[in-house]
C-alpha cells in the first residue's frame, strides 16, 4: 500500500466502487422514504429501479484499479447478474408486498439493494477479510429478508434456520482465516490475499484453513455437504426472497469460489474433495428432488444439482488451468453462460409461481399446477421452456450451458464425473417433467386452478432469452 | 439463394414457424388452426419430395441456417423424405380421426413443434444440432402423451422421458468424445470431422471406446434390448399421430447417427463392439419376437413388433457393408411407412369396436371389407413381403449378414417367420373367422374416404419404393460407397 494516501480514498478509489455505493446509497434512501407514511409503495418501487439502473449506469465507470481498496477485484462484471436480479426480485414483490398487511415497501426494497451491495462485493473480494465482511453482511440482509412476512411462522423458521447454517459458515470461515493467518506468519507473506495462496503450499496450516474457507462459501453455494439448510430456507422464504437467494446468492458463492480455486496451489487431494463433493451434489440433490412434491422444495433440490454441475465446472477448470491457459477463455465463458441460464430459468420458475393466487405456497403439492394450461398458456409454455432449460433439453441456454460444462470435463479428463453428471440429469427429468406434467393436465374435477394471469411481458421476455441464449450460442459454437 | 435450398430450409422452419403461428393465434382456433397446420405439413412434406429428388438426380442438396449447416446425402435424403411423408400422414389422421381430439389447436401445435425436430434431425449437417432438435422433438411428445394419452399414460410418458434423456446424454458424451478426439477442439460438422478423422488417424482403442458409449446411448434411443421396455408402453398409450412420428421416424435418430456419423468416422475400432450390438439385436428379433406374438391385444402387438424390427437394422448396420447399411436404410423407410398405417388401423379397429383386443374380435371383413384389404397390405408390408419397400431392406440385410456371419443370419431369418406368425394371425383374428364379441354387439361402418387418405399415402410409398427401390438404393448407393468403412469387407464379398 502507498503510504503517501495511506487512508485517505481519493475520488477515483470511489470511481472503483460506485456501483455498490450507489446501490448502498438508494439503500438508505429507500429506508427513509419507507419511515414516511405517504410515501406510496409505487414511487418505493420506481425509486429502486432507479437506483438498480443507476448502478448498471455506473459500471461504465468502475473496472478502474484503486490502490486504497486493493482488496477488491476491478472487475466488476459479476455486478450487473445482481443487479439484474435484484430488478426482477423487485417486480416480483409488488404482489407480495401487496398480500401483507405492512405498507413498508421501502424497507423491503432497500434491504434487497443492501443484499445486492454485498454480494457484488463479496464476489469481486480478493482478500479473505473482506470476503467475510461481504459474507456477513449479505447474510444479515438475508435473515431480515426471509423473515419479512413476521407473522407467519414459515417465515420465521425459514429465516432461523438460515441464521443458524450461515453463523455456521461464517465460524468456518473466520476459523479458516485464523489458521491461514497463522501460517503467514511462518511464510512470512499475507496469504488472506488470493492471489498469495499459492505460497501455502506444503503447508498444513494453510490446508486446513483453505479447507475451512472452501466449506464456507459451499454453505452459500448449497453443495454437499452443507447443502441441508437449502429446501427448508427456500420452501419457507417469500418468493422474491427465494428467487434472489437461489440465483444472487448462488452464483457469488460461485464466482468467489471459482477465485479461490484457481488461485490455490494445485494438488490433486483438492481436486479428488471437489470431485466427490460434485458427485455427491448430484446424486443428492437429483435423488433428493425425485421424493419432493412441493414447487419450491423441487427448485431447492434441482439447485443443490445444479451447485454439483458448477463443481464439476470448478474441478475442470482447476485441473486445466493447472495443464495450461489455453482453455482460459472457454472457461470464464461457461461460468458467464452457466449462471445466466440458470438466472434466467429460474426466475421464470419463480414468475410463474407468484402468479398462485389461492393459498400459501408452503403446503403446496405440484398438483395445483393443474389446469395451468388452459388458464395461462404463457405462462404454461414459459414454465416449460424453463423446466427444459433446467432439465438440459435443447435448443435451451440450458442445454448449452451443461454441454460446455461436459466437454471441459471432458478435456480435464473426469470420465467418471461425466457420466454422473448425466445419470443426474436423467434422474432429474423425473422432477422437471412431473412439474411439466402437472401443468398441461386439466384440473381435477370440481377443483380450480389458483394460478391467474400477469407478468405476461417479463415471461415473454425470460423465456426468449433462454431460447436466443442457446440457439445463438450454438451458432458461435458451430 | 438457390431454388433447392430453399427448398431444404423450408422443410425444417416451416413446422417450427406453423406452430409459432398457431401459438401467436392461440385464441382463434378452428379452421385458422388447421389451415397453418395444413401449410407447416404440406410444405415439409413438399420440401422433402423436392429435395429429395434434386438428390435423387444427383444434384448437391446444401444450404445454411439459422440451426447450422443444413445438407442431404443418400440417407439423409431417404430419412428426410421419410419424415415429410409420415408427418403429413398423420396430420391427414389428425384430421379425419373418428376420435374427437379435445382442444385440437394445442394438439397440432405439439405435433408441428415434432415435426420441425424430425425434419431438423435429418436434414442438419452438424451432429450436435442432430441432437438438438431430436432432444427438442421429445418435449412436445411428452406433454402430448400426458394429455391426450392411454389410460397409462403418466407412467409411460415418464418412463420413455427419462429413458430416452438418458440415451441421449450418453450419445452426447460419445459425441462429444468424437468431436474432441479428432480435432482437439469443439467442432461439430460432419464434413469437418470427416475431414480430422481422414488426417489423422484414431486410435482404435479408443475409437472402439467412444462407439461402445455411442452404441449404449443411441441403442436406448432405438430401444436395443436390453434397453427396449420404455418403447412398448409408449407407442401403446401415445396418442396416435404421435405413435406415428415417434415410431415412425424419431425413434430411426439412433440408428441414423449410426450409419451416418458413427461408422464412417470411428471405422474398424467399432467392429468389436458392433458384435456385441449385433447379439443384443438377435434378443430383439427373436427375444421380443415372440413376446410380439404372446400380446393379445392389437396395439400392444404393432408396439412390439416396432422394437423386434429394429433388431434386424441393427443387424444390418453390424455387418458394416454397403449392402447391410443401405438395408437398414430401406427397413427404416419402409418400417416407418408400415408401422405408421398399423397404428391408423388399431385406432380405427378401438374406434369401431372399443377394444383392440383380438380375442374379442374376429370376422369383422363381413362389415368392411375396404379396411380389411388395405389393412392386410400394412400387415404384409409390415412382415417384408415383396411389393413393398421393408423387403428389400430385410433382403439386403439378410445378404449381408450371411457375408458376415452364417450362423447370424439363419437366427435372424426366424424373425421373418416369426414377424409372419403374428401378423397373419392378427388378420385372421380381427378380420377372419367367426364374428367376436365385440363385433356383433356393434354395426361398425367401413373406412371412409377421409381415413383412407392418411393410410393411402403411407401405402402409396410403401409400394412406390417397393416396386421401384432404385429410387431409394441409387442415393444411398452413391453416399455409402464413397466411406471406407462401409467398404473393408467389401472385396473379399465380391
């Protein structure tokens, strides 16, 4: 660090995190507005797009280097899916927002901002502290999230269980900083920075906290064997929340993740861990979802397959940037592509589940799909186009997405890897196309579809981008 | 752009246009609906005729896409035509089916969105996009099956989608295998690869390898015993039109990517393999053979005999010669024509006497004699008589399998005799005899002029090419000649 502007952040260090400041920033304002009564939950609403929009305005302006906040990364990329999702979670909780009795559409909005500052901070962190920090205070906004609807008790279980498996992580990571701060001082080099990782190696200190700090970022990311807290916190969280927990929350843990790896010396214990924590992923979460009838509980289920499917991306990745550089491009490329078709699946999944009108999601069966078909088309063929995309059918984002992750496995040579990939994939089909199912069948006699119309744009809008993704993409590639 | 290109990517958008159509005019319904259905079906089916004869005629059939390279050789040209003739035949069904459809509009979309798959699947130069839009193809047959299907439907439908996903995903992983062994890179069209593969030469452990992943795969696909149990349910509780397209032509991708990609480019490496696929594919002709002929009722039967068939295509393909290949082209056509009237004939024989039960029926030729004529020629078309398109394919099959092993061909031959037994004897049980149960009990009407058409076109083929194979065999000839692998044992044949 230069002493000469030790601590003293001049206006370009801001230019690095405006993005986040200006999503911080709308945070606060948004809270405030909230405290006033006349303040309708509209213009709450049109303030929060304002302040999403400004922050993807600002993002022209960050990717500069700073030398006061060098622990974060300059790229700042990974800020726009936030972003993106915090835009859709927003449109999602108008009704939501509506069905509670509380008007306090601000505070709702800005805590999402707040989550969304910190994941894009977590995710551009390059120094073990501030991923802690940015870890902590996502969690934080998270248990006021998920909590939101107080009086129900769903809600409240939802949120303490999530609180308990995240203090949980958060103790993993701090321990893990611990024991790699203790092995700095036999190095005798800051290794909470990633890019000093590789000087551990052969240290047994050092292994034990990246392993500890590993486990913590697989809590956010619901992979075996932290997955546990994910179907009871998604089942029980308001649906907005949900969203934003599965897809945010999920590809920071990512993009962090997918940092740390590549930074950590190679060994292959890392990658046996990585592989068996993958395989065990998928044969949990596609066996696991195989049982469950519940709409949110399949997509908690289908998301713990989908942390396996990333790992099986992250060990590939390990094991050929170890070979080599040459596949560099390829792999950031299936990273971007593997996180927007699951981003964009999955909030249609969830777009479509808001349109249920007639009860509390908690208790439902997939049954309540029925009837679907003939009362919203759109939303029927949306919702199968997604469920393809998640399901790997093509010509879906999807699709591509688990055929990139396939042939780099491939090229790292994970033979056996593969093929559980693809024994999950078939396994999950029954949990996809059940949901399929339950949606063109005619309702039961005498019963009534709950489901009514609206989102008709954002639907389109989804489920064109998971079609142009993949056919487009396959262009490219053919 | 050139007249016949235009042809060829007509064939593959039209459907998939038609049905973006209907889905824009969801609410209009009625004959709207079925007009933009007729236009999506009749111009593949036109597309595929065009095409086909510029092939036939020697002419280079090629064009680009939105869906890759598009392109026809011999037996892609046999195939495509295959699918435009089978997919405007049920649509014609479609139409004039004694059974009332319920909310025919979502119905004819689901079967456009097939078709464009099939069309696609046959027509694209670039395997992973053959892949594509047969997985593509799946979705539409599933949600058709759930809604309009069997009484067993749910099952069924279930059983086939994770069955076929599975095939599926298997043979992607050999596919991709193939395109990274070759070229180290992520290329995926034919005439490239073919191109890889001839400069540098595969390993044949490994080639052996990547066929035995593509085998297992794409043998499920075809439903190759022991991977056969999904097929059976399907075609017995899928509603007819899609019985057709699924029986008739989806089901032929496997064998297709076989012949077309698998072969050619990873040569002697399969031969082992192609032993073991060549046993698995005698329990096909034989084994489900004669669980063909314990099935009492109709439908169940024609499902059988659809999987017992597809052993002796295997069989031909394992012999890896022009003559086996080629004749495994020709039963595919003619399977598919054949397979796809039989299914017509077990809705009209449900529709005119609620059962397809055979031990229920009996002597029905009394009340129509029309339907009985044309549906002993579907049977006899069905068991590979001469006259139609299926005996030229078994014969050339048979030929080339005496070349690649005796003692194969005289246990593929039984099926022959078997594929007779239970044809025959499902005639004489619906059609001869004393009049059945069901059959007093109802004054059943003959075929009318409408349900004839849809059997008439696919009969009309089927003796077309029977008659007159060099239309189908000039092509395929041409294409298979000019691979290598097809042409190893083909000297010491001569």
């Amino acid at each position: 660090m230069d002493s000469s502007n030790g601590f003293i952040a001049t206006s370009a260090d801001w230019l690095a995190v405006l993005p986040e400041a200006i999503l911080a920033c709308f945070g606060v304002l948004l809270i405030l507005a909230g405290a006033f009564k006349k303040f309708p939950p509209i213009a709450c609403r049109m303030l929060a797009y304002l302040g999403f929009a400004a922050s993807l305005a600002a993002l022209a302006f960050a990717g500069k280097e700073s030398a006061f906040f060098e622990t974060l990364s300059s790229r700042a990329e990974c800020t726009a899916l936030f972003v993106f999702c915090g835009i859709l979670s927003v449109s999602m909780s108008a009704r939501y927002l509506e069905s509670l009795a509380t008007k306090n559409a601000g505070e709702f909005f800005g805590i999402l901002m707040f989550a969304a500052a910190a994941l894009s901070i977590f995710s551009r962190s390059q120094h073990l502290m501030l991923t802690f920090v940015a870890l902590e205070a996502s969690a934080i906004c998270f248990y006021a999230l998920i909590a939101w609807g107080r009086r129900t008790v769903e809600n409240l279980e939802a949120s303490i269980r999530y609180i308990i498996a995240s203090g949980v992580s958060g103790a993993f990571l701090l321990l893990g900083i611990a024991f790699i701060y203790g092995a700095s001082f036999d190095i005798g080099s800051d290794m909470l920075y990633f890019g000093n990782f590789t000087e551990g190696a052969g240290s047994a200190l050092f292994g034990v906290g990246a392993v500890l700090a590993i486990s913590a970022v697989f809590f956010k990311l619901s992979a075996f064997p932290f997955q546990f807290w994910s179907a009871d916190v998604y089942q029980g969280s308001p649906l907005p929340v949900g969203a934003f927990l599965a897809v945010a929350s999920k590809s920071a843990a990512v993009f962090v993740l997918y940092k740390m790896l590549i930074s950590l010396p190679y060994s292959s214990s890392l990658v046996n861990i990585l592989s068996l924590s993958a395989a065990l992923s998928i044969i949990v979460g596609n066996f696991g979802g195989i049982a469950e009838r519940n709409p949110k509980r399949i997509i908690a289920f289908s998301g713990i397959a989908n942390a396996g499917y990333l790992l099986v991306f992250l060990t590939s990745a390990v094991v050929l940037l170890n070979l080599g550089a040459e596949n560099a491009n390829m792999i950031s490329l299936t990273l971007v592509f593997y996180v927007l078709a699951y981003a964009f699946a999955l909030y249609s999944v969830f777009f479509t589940q808001s349109l249920n009108y007639s009860e509390s999601d908690y208790n439902m069966d997939i049954c309540a799909y029925n009837g679907l078909s003939q009362k919203n088309p759109l939303a029927t063929v949306s919702l199968t186009v997604a469920l393809a995309s998640l399901a790997g059918i093509p010509p879906t984002a999807g699709f591509f997405a688990k055929l990139l992750v396939l042939v780099l496995a491939y090229a790292a040579g994970l033979y056996w890897l593969m093929l559980v990939l693809i024994l999950g994939s078939a396994a999950s089909i029954y949990y996809y196309f059940k949901w399929i199912r339950a949606s063109c069948e005619p309702a039961k006699e005498g019963a009534v579809c709950g489901f009514g119309r609206g989102y008709a744009s954002i639907l389109l809008a989804l489920t064109l981008a998971i079609l142009i993704l993949g056919v487009k993409y396959a262009l490219y590639l053919c | 752009m050139e007249i016949s290109e235009i042809f060829l990517v007509s064939g593959v958008y039209a459907p998939l246009v038609c049905a973006l159509a209907i889905a824009a005019f969801y609410k209009a319904g009625g004959f709207l609906v079925k007009t933009i259905a007729a236009a999506g079906f009749a111009i593949s089916l036109f597309s595929s005729v065009a095409s086909f004869w510029k092939c036939f005629c020697g002419c280079q059939v090629a064009a680009d896409s939105v869906f890759g390279q598009l392109g026809l050789n011999g037996v892609s040209a046999a195939m495509y035509l295959l699918a435009g003739i089978v997919g405007f035949a049920a649509f014609v069904w479609t139409l004039s089916s004694p059974k009332k459809i319920e909310n025919i509009t979502a119905y004819l979309l689901c079967m456009l969105a097939m078709q464009g798959g099939l069309m696609g699947m046959f027509a694209s130069q670039n395997i992973l996009w053959m892949y594509a839009f047969h997985e593509f193809a799946l979705v539409p047959t599933f949600i058709a099956m759930c809604v309009w299907g069997g009484e067993k439907r749910r099952a069924a439908a279930m059983e086939m989608a994770i069955y076929l996903t599975f095939g599926a995903l298997l043979a992607l992983l050999g596919i991709i295998a193939l395109a990274f062994v070759a070229t180290r890179s992520l290329i995926f069209n034919l005439p490239e690869l073919v191109e890889a593969f001839g400069a540098n030469a595969v390993n044949p452990k490994d080639a052996g390898f990547i066929f035995a992943v593509l085998a297992v795969g794409l043998g499920a696909l075809v439903s190759l015993f022991p991977l056969h149990s999904w097929a059976p349910k399907t075609y017995e509780q899928a509603p007819t039109a899609f019985s057709m397209l699924h029986a008739g032509v989806l089901k032929k991708f496997g064998l297709y990517v076989l012949i077309q990609v698998a072969i050619p480019l990873l040569g002697v490496g399969a031969a082992s393999a192609l032993k073991v696929v060549a046993t698995l594919a005698l329990f096909n002709v034989i084994f489900i053979g004669l669980c063909t002929m314990a099935q009492t009722n109709f439908k169940a039967m024609v499902s059988y005999s659809s999987v017992s068939h597809m052993g002796l295509c295997f069989l031909g393909i394992a012999s890896m010669s022009v003559l086996g290949a080629g004749g495994c082209v020709l039963i595919m056509f003619g399977h598919g024509l054949s397979v796809a009237a039989l299914f017509i004939f077990a809705e009209i024989v449900n529709d005119r006497f609620s059962t397809c039960d055979m031990r229920l029926l009996g002597g029905a030729y009394k009340k129509m004699p029309v339907c009985a004529g044309l549906f002993a020629a579907a049977i006899m078309a069905n068991i590979g008589l001469p006259g139609f398109a299926n005996f030229w394919g078994e014969f050339c099959v048979f030929i080339s399998l005496w070349n690649y092993s005796a003692a194969f061909c005289a246990l593929a031959v039984l099926g022959i005799i078997i594929s007779a037994i239970y044809g025959l004897r499902a005639v004489a049980n619906i059609f001869l005899g004393g009049e059945g149960e069901n059959v007093k009990t109802r004054g059943a009407r003959d075929i009318s002029w409408r349900e004839r058409a849809a059997v008439l076109i696919l009969l009309a083929a089927l003796v077309i090419v029977g008659f007159c194979p060099r239309l189908i065999t000039n092509p395929l000839n041409g294409t298979l000649s000019d691979i290598a692998s097809y042409n190893l044992t083909q000297k010491s044949a001569k």
